[in-house]
C-alpha cells in the first residue's frame, strides 16, 4: 500500500488537478484563516473574480445597465459575473446565506467553470454550506500547516497535462471501487465518486500516467471523500453473507481480480487528514442543522436596516422606502413602448416599475441558564454556571448574545440576572448566590419560559439551557409533592417546545436520569449528561450544541 500524500504533498496535487480539470472537478473548498500559507497557496490559484455573501443577482447574473440604458435611450445589458469563464472566488464561505449556496449549486450542476470556496470560519460550526460542499470535488484544510511545512508549487506542466487529459484511462472497476468506499463512509451523494474519478483523471494527466495507477485512486479518494462522510472502524469480524461455495468464490474472484480491493482505498482515505478534522466538521454540520444554531439570533426582513437584500415589487408606504436604481432598472426596457412621440425624453414610471428597499436584520440572542441551587451540590453547580456565563460573556463583544441567570430552589424560582452583556454587571450579581433547599424545577421552567417570551417580544431570540439533576420534588402551587411537580415539569416542557423555543438539558447529576431525558424529549431539546463537568467543559457543550 503506498503511503499517503503528505500535507504540502496533498496542497500541491489539489491544485494541480483544479489547474489541469477545473470544470471537471468543479471546484475547491479550501478551508484556511488569514496567514503566509494560504497566501502562498492563493497565489497559486489561477486568476479567478471574486464574490462576497452579499452579492446581488444582478451582480452573478447580468441584467439591465441603468447608465448604459439611460445614456442610449434603449435597453442595455450588463454580463453577470457568473457568465464569464474565469473561476469564481467566494470570499468567507462560510457564511454563504441558503439563497446564494442554491443559485451557486445551479450553476456548478451547468456549465460553471469552477468555484473557490474559500472558507474563514474560525469556530467548528462555522462551515460551508452543505448543497456546495458537496458540488465541490477538491478540500484542503490548511489549520494545521505551518510554514515551514510549505514549499515551491511545481506547476509547470499543467499546459502538457490538460493536453493528455482526454487520453487518460481508468482501472477497471475503479468507479465500483469508489461507490463502495463511499457507500462504507455514510457518503449518500453520487457526486462523490463521479467527482473522486474526474481528480483522478486530471491527477494522472498530472503524473503522465496513459492509466490511472493504483497510487493515483488513492490519492484522488483522499482529497475528494474523506472529509465527506465518516470513517468506519474496521470490524473485528465479518459479518458479511456465509461463505460460498468453491465454485461460486472462483466466479466471484475472477471479474475482480484488476480491481483495487476496497479495504486498501478505504484504509488509504483513513490515514489521509488530521484526526480531529473529521471530529470539527461533524460538529460543524451538526450546529447548522440544530435550532438557534449559526451564533446569531433569529433572521428578520424589514426595511430600515440590516443587510440588503434584493428588492421586491410593491407600493410605498407604511415606513417602506422606494429603491431608486432598481425601480429605473424595472422600468427602462419599457420606455420605447410609453413614449407618445420619438422624440420624447421624459422617463415613464408606473407602479408596476416601482421596487422597495428590504434588509435582513438579525436580531439579538440570549441564553437563559435556569441552574438547579438546591441542595448540598448547590454551590458548586452555581460555580459552574458562573464559570460558563462569564466565558461566554468574554466572546459576546464580538456577537450579540446577551445572557441571563435564573436560580430554582426552596419552593421558587429567581431572576438574578436580567438579560445583560455587561461583564462587570455580571460579576458583580454572580458573587453571592445562595442555594439549599428543595427542587421546584417546574417554578424554574415556567421562569424561563415568561423569560423567553419576554425578550422574544422586545425582539430577541431567547435559548434556554437547564442544568439540574432531575429530582423536582416541589409543584408549582409550592408542595412537596413528587408526582405533581414531575407533571408540572412536563406540562411546562411541552409548553417550551409548542412556543419554537430552542433549549439544551444538561443532566449534572452522578448517573444520567431517564426524567430528564423525558423532559428533554417533551422539550425538544437535546439531552447532555454531564455529571462532572466544570465551567470549559460546559462553555464548550454550549457552544457546540446552541451554535453559541
């Protein structure tokens, strides 16, 4: 088995097959932070025009040149970016909004020459978007090479390389072989063989090979499917059909036999990226997809402020304001046809022309922690909370996540403190917190909850995370009635999830509670056991799990 690509080995194949097969390959996620090794490596990308999550469809498109149009009195057409045949740069990729990942897809499923994904993302869950990641054949992480592991780019022969593309071959069954390393590592996409046998042509082309070599289909497994799906551990048995007959093993040996064994590509995919990689980009898909996840709060449209969004049709009014250059955009093909006389200058506006401003504000978020204070655990479950609050306080400058502190003990709840961002206020209102007493989970809850739908109605989007051990033995009316209080917990839990509110259950107690994972499920909320978890443990399962 030869062995695999070396880090700078693995940089210099990747762009070697994006210069030789970019429309084949359709592309690179490359994912890198600011810094001399990805500047080394995007100067080695061909010239390309670059785009930012912002771009308008006017911008990738084309669409009616107001100046031009104006200037010449008839309708003028401006090119799109993505109608020309240089690569596309998308500049931080991870935060490529839905709208624009799926116009982008389209595109690459066409006649798109190639994107560059260039993904910033400085925290796990920071990602590209799943529809391009999975159109793009090429992945590079950059986050663990250092500069002295970089060396020179030797990209001379690419001229000679596309020019023996054509002519390349692949082993037999190499697709088959591929399909099935892909199907073993959860990869249900089929563009993810298609795509590992289009790099391993434009590889070959690369090395001068007339057939792709066994060496080469490794190599293109490694940068094309190990980053897609998860790497299975190798079975201590086989648990495959009974063994068949000596006749039959003949028959099935025979059409295999210039095939490259499955277990070797799939060993080879295994060994080829950092251990944790796999572990970063799984926590990253995960935050995507969860609710309230992506550090932000909920996204909002209006018409004030925020991010711009493409204008739409309508009528002024109600605080909405006219976007000037598109409604002249919208109404310049018309002229001809309004004009009563050749000679007229006037430019006709109608309502239908008209198009209003909109944004896309996000609002701010904060996360509720309702924190078990009672009994003789009380001070240290209080310590772990105030660690948590006060470390993500510490990145909240850079967000707009603001916190807030409820304590349950003794037969109530307490707010103690409101939704802030001030570090100093909360160190000050964190210094002294009492605790003992029974468990009133259910007065914990329904805290949270008005909580919740208060800074919901002043415009924030509110996350609760309950740390508790699940031993509510206090109802709301105030008794000490075990039944009860676990019926009003419930009760409260399904009211939580019908209000769309994301919450997290952190089980702190010495053995995991099948309670809590009830309450968590009537919550639908995900179910964390952490029975000896300190303030960075619990900051990190936070941030993992809300995408905080």
């Amino acid at each position: 088995m030869s062995e695999p690509l070396s880090p700078w080995g693995r940089v210099e194949a990747a762009l070697a097959v994006l210069a030789v097969d970019p429309a084949g390959v359709k592309g690179l996620w490359l994912r890198a932070r600011s810094g001399p090794v990805r500047d080394a490596v995007m100067q080695a990308l061909p010239v390309a025009r670059r785009i930012h999550p912002g771009i308008d469809d006017v911008a990738l498109f084309g669409g009616v040149d107001l100046a031009a149009t104006l200037s010449a009195g008839a309708v003028r057409r401006s090119l799109g970016i993505l109608s020309g045949a240089e690569p596309v740069v998308l500049t931080m990729a991870e935060r490529c909004p839905p709208a624009l990942a799926a116009r982008l897809s389209r595109w690459l499923d066409g006649a798109g020459p190639c994107l560059i994904a260039l993904d910033e993302g400085a925290e796990a869950e920071e990602v590209l978007a799943p529809a391009l990641a999975d159109r793009l054949g090429l992945f590079l992480d950059l986050g663990d090479l250092a500069y002295s592991d970089a060396g020179a780019l030797a990209l001379d022969q690419v001229a000679d390389a596309r020019g023996r593309l054509a002519g390349v071959a692949l082993p037999v069954g190499a697709l088959e072989s591929l399909t099935t390393v892909a199907l073993a590592m959860g990869i249900a996409s089929l563009r993810a063989p298609l795509l590992a046998l289009a790099v391993a042509r434009a590889l070959a082309a690369w090395r001068g090979e007339a057939v792709a070599s066994d060496d080469t289909l490794r190599h293109a497994a490694e940068l094309t499917l190990a980053h897609r799906g998860d790497l299975p551990e190798a079975a201590d048995e086989q648990e495959s059909a009974p063994a068949p007959e000596p006749g039959e093993a003949e028959e099935q040996q025979t059409p295999q036999s210039d095939r490259i064994p499955d277990e070797i590509l799939l060993e080879a995919v295994r060994a080829a990226l950092p251990a944790d990689l796999l572990a970063r980009l799984a926590a990253g898909k995960a935050a995507r997809a969860a609710k309230g996840s992506g550090g932000t709060g909920a996204a909002r449209k209006g018409n004030h402020r925020g991010r711009p969004l493409p204008p739409r049709p309508g009528m002024p009014g109600s605080g909405k304001r006219i976007d000037l250059v598109a409604t002249l955009r919208a109404a310049a093909p018309w002229q001809p046809l309004r004009r009563r006389s050749p000679d007229a200058t006037r430019l006709e506006i109608r309502a239908s022309d008209l198009r209003l401003k909109r944004y896309q504000e996000t609002s701010d978020r904060v996360l509720i922690f309702a924190v078990d204070a009672s009994g003789s655990s009380a001070l240290s479950r209080l310590a772990e909370a105030k660690g948590a609050i006060e470390l993500l306080l510490a990145q909240a400058y850079a967000r707009r996540d603001h916190v807030a502190l409820i304590a349950f003990r003794g037969v109530t709840a307490e707010l103690l403190l409101p939704p802030t961002r001030s570090l100093v206020q909360t160190k000050r209102r964190l210094s002294g917190l009492p605790g003992g007493g029974g468990t009133p989970l259910a007065a914990g809850l329904r805290m949270a909850f008005d909580l919740g739908l208060q800074t919901r109605a002043r415009g924030m989007t509110p996350t609760i995370a309950l740390l508790t051990d699940g031993r509510g033995n206090i109802a709301l009316d105030g008794s000490a009635n075990r039944v009860e209080a676990e019926a009003d917990a419930q009760r409260l839990s399904r009211l939580i999830c019908a209000a769309a509110i994301p919450a997290l259950v952190l089980d702190i107690a010495s053995r995991p509670q099948a309670a809590l994972q009830r309450m968590a499920a009537s919550l639908g909320a995900a179910y964390v056991p952490l029975p000896r978890a300190d303030a960075h443990r619990l900051s990190g399962v936070l941030q993992a799990a809300l995408g905080a």
